[in-house]
C-alpha cells in the first residue's frame, strides 16, 4: 500500500458531479469496477460522496472487483477492496479468474471487461463506472496510431461506451494522486504499471515522458488531435442517422440499416457509413476490415455473415444489414424456474413467475404464458430446437418460428427459450411462439411465467 500525505484537491468532487450529469446514466444501479489502485480508489471515493450529495435522486452504487489471480498479492488486494467496500455499506461483487503469472496485459484486460459486462447483467446495473483518466486517455491513443489506427480510433475512448462509462476522463492522474492524498486514501501499487515488458506501461514510462522531453507542445498537440478525431467520429454518427434511405435502427440491442440503400453509395462511403454502425453497436473494425466484409456481403442472400474481427461479423437479413455481436447466451446462463415466485435476470431479459390460476385461452405469440406447475429451465437458443406449436399440427423447428416472426439472426443469439429439464422439446418463446407441452386446464392451479426484455 502507498502512504499519503495532506495535499488537496478541493474542486474535484463539483467536476466529478458535473461528469456525472453530462453522462446522465438513469436511475439503474451503477457498478463501480475498483481494482484497489489508485484510480478507482479514487472513482469510488468521489462516487460515495456524489451519491450522498444526491440522496434519493442517485442509483445504487454497486463495487466490481476482478482478481486476475496474476501477482501474488492478488488476493489480499481483493480482501482489501471488499472491506472498502463494506466501509462504505456497498454490496460487493467479485470474481477470482486464476489466470496465472504469465497471462499477458491483453488477455487480463478482455477477460475482465467481459466478467464485468456479465456482472452488469446478473446485477441489473445499468453502467459500468471505471477510473480512466485524461493519461489513460492519451496513452491509448498513442498506442492505436502506433498499431497503425484508422481516424475513429484514434478519437481515443469515449466518456460512454458500450455498457462502460467514464467519468473521469477529463482529470489528470496527477489530480487523482493529489485528491487521494489530501483524503488520506490508501491504494495498491501494481507493479505491472511500471514493468515496461508491458506495451502500455512502455507507452507511460518511457515513449510519453521522452516526447515531453522533446517536444513540450506535442503532448498537447496529441490531444488536440484526438479532439478532431473525436468529431469527426460523432459527425459519422449523426450521417448514420440522418443520411436519406438508410433507415438507421435499434432494436433489442441489434442495429442495423438498409442494404439496398448503402449499396447504391460510392464505395468509400460504404465503409465510412458501415465504420459508423459497428460503432454504434459497440465494435471496432479497421477500414481493411470493413471493406473486406462489405465485399464478402455483396450480392448475398438473407442470413450471409462476413467476419470482422474473431468474435464480430456484419450479416444481412430481411434486406438490412446487421452487425452480429458475439453470441453470450446459447451455452451458459441456465435459470431453473422454480417455486411459488420469483424473478431473474438472464442477459439482457426480465424473468418473472408467480402462481396464479390459468386462463381460459393463451396467445401463442405472448410474452406471458402459464404452465402446470414444476419446474421450468430458461435457457438460450440452440440450433436444432424443436416445439410442437399451440393449436398447430405436428413440430417445427424454432428457427422457423424464428424467421416467421422476423426475428434476426442477431437477436436470437441472445433471446431466452423455456424448457423441460427432462424433455427434449421446447416449451416456450416468449413472443415468439407456445407450445403445446404443459397447458393447463383453464381455472386450473399454474405457473405463470412472464419474460420481458430489460427498459
């Protein structure tokens, strides 16, 4: 642990409120990822003392704390954080990842931020708060002009990203030391941080303090031009949106926009307008990328995919095209329904149940349906699944069902399927389609079973 000393930095509570009202990230929990440094030690003492200013208005504050089981010390820094926590009466939500000492900075980074996203989800939360500053910030992008960057990246990160929001990107790491010190804070120094074998730790300790050196007003020009990027990268967004034909849309998490209408633009545009919609959807592709796919996609039917990255592809379906985000659910993220009442989250849906007598008729298409009563299994879809159809003839595919509804490709990677523990068939998708498999009798004693997806 670092000492402190009585230096101040008195104003960065009001900046950290003002952050936060330029975010405005609703009234859903915020779960704040604390590593135990010195960042977000300082992220979740600002985010206390802004919650309690707030009072009623503020969300609940939930504290995330990744163990990448990497530097021996490891798990006394996650004992060390959840007593922070529940210092400040904060529920606590960790992980340990036991990824091994030679687990490079790339991989402990994607592995937790994805343990962090599922977090979000099993929590409920809206956001994930992390303690990236304006260092952070030109670090980054340095690193991406010097692994050969297009514009948008070099725009750095945004103050709100996909699930990910960032209130302290404007604030220099010197001004976080200051305020902990001043506060008497104490906090863990990664060794990493400094271990230039590091790509980023390199970029910090030796690249930007040499280029100080040289060019005292280069840093500033740096910034500067991560400004330019960074408008020019909103004004691809706004043309996304406003562009006559392209029909930009959002729905259940998947955007998309009319392929006939992009295909009539010149092929510069096509990539700079498509560069925007995997944005959007949280992604990052190079221009190389970009136009390889759109080229893979030309001339193809509904349901062709193209890759962008290893988890990423664009596709096409019902005349749009689609960004196809990876698939999170089909495998893991089982829910057992069970008992009188409930409610759980399963990715990005709601799962309610209650016991309540039967109707005298259920829709086939509903996002309620009632079953006699036991137990339920809620799980994602698998190609394969099957389902006798509520009034219908015979069994059909669910990818039929799906298609039939126009449900995309995309959306039914992450759309919830109920089923028999036991029983091979399905019973249920939720607006999609009933089966036959455990109606009750109308009047008869059920389980009523609500899945809605998440405002």
């Amino acid at each position: 642990m670092t000492p402190t000393s009585d230096a101040g930095q008195a104003g960065l509570p009001a900046r950290f409120s003002r952050a936060m009202r330029r975010l405005a990230l609703g009234e859903r929990p915020l779960l704040l990822a604390v590593s135990g440094g010195l960042d977000s030690t300082v992220l979740l003492d600002l985010a206390v003392r802004w919650h309690d200013e707030e009072g009623a208005r503020a969300p609940t504050l939930l504290v995330a704390h990744v163990d990448h089981g990497i530097h021996p010390e490891s798990g006394e820094v996650a004992r060390r954080v959840e007593r922070l926590a529940g210092a400040h009466g904060l529920r606590l939500v960790g992980v340990r990842l036991e990824l091994g000492a030679d687990a490079s900075e790339t991989r402990a980074r994607q592995a937790r931020l994805a343990w962090l996203r599922e977090a979000r989800r099993r929590t409920g939360a809206g956001w994930i708060l992390t303690a990236h500053h304006a260092d952070d910030q030109r670090e980054t992008v340095l690193m991406r002009l010097l692994h050969g960057s297009g514009p948008a990246g070099l725009a750095g990160m945004s103050a709100r990203g996909r699930e990910v929001a960032r209130p302290l990107l404007g604030i220099a790491r010197a001004e976080l030391r200051a305020y902990a010190e001043a506060r008497r804070l104490s906090w863990w120094e990664d060794p990493a941080n400094a271990d230039s074998r590091h790509f980023r730790s390199w970029v910090r300790t030796t690249l930007l303090p040499a280029a100080a050196a040289r060019a005292p007003r280069g840093l500033a020009r740096l910034d500067e031009a991560a400004r330019h990027a960074a408008r020019d990268r909103r004004a691809w967004g706004e043309a996304l949106r406003e562009w006559p034909g392209l029909s930009y849309r959002q729905e259940s998490g998947v955007v998309s926009l009319d392929w006939t209408a992009l295909g009539g633009l010149p092929l510069a545009l096509q990539g700079a307008l498509t560069g925007a919609l995997i944005r959007e959807a949280g992604a990052a592709a190079g221009p190389r990328a970009v136009q390889r796919a759109l080229r893979t996609l030309n001339g193809g039917a509904s349901g062709s995919r193209a890759d962008l990255t290893a988890d990423w592809q664009l596709g096409l379906s019902f005349g749009r095209l689609e960004v196809l985000a990876p698939a999170r659910n089909a495998d893991r993220g089982v829910r057992l329904v069970e008992g009188a009442a409930g409610e759980e989250q399963w990715g990005e849906w709601t799962i309610r149940w209650r016991a309540e007598a039967a109707p005298p008729e259920q829709h086939r298409d509903g996002r309620t349906a009632w079953f006699i009563p036991g137990t339920l299994m809620v799980r994602g879809w698998r190609p394969g699944d099957r389902l006798a159809p509520l009034r219908g003839r015979g069994h059909r595919l669910a990818a039929q069902c799906f298609q039939e509804a126009r449900i995309t490709a995309t959306r039914r990677t992450t759309w919830p399927v109920v089923a028999e523990p036991e029983a091979g068939d399905l019973a249920w998708i939720p607006g999609v389609c009933r089966s036959e498999a455990r109606v009750p009798a109308a009047g008869a004693p059920a389980l009523r079973l609500e899945v809605e997806p998440r405002a």
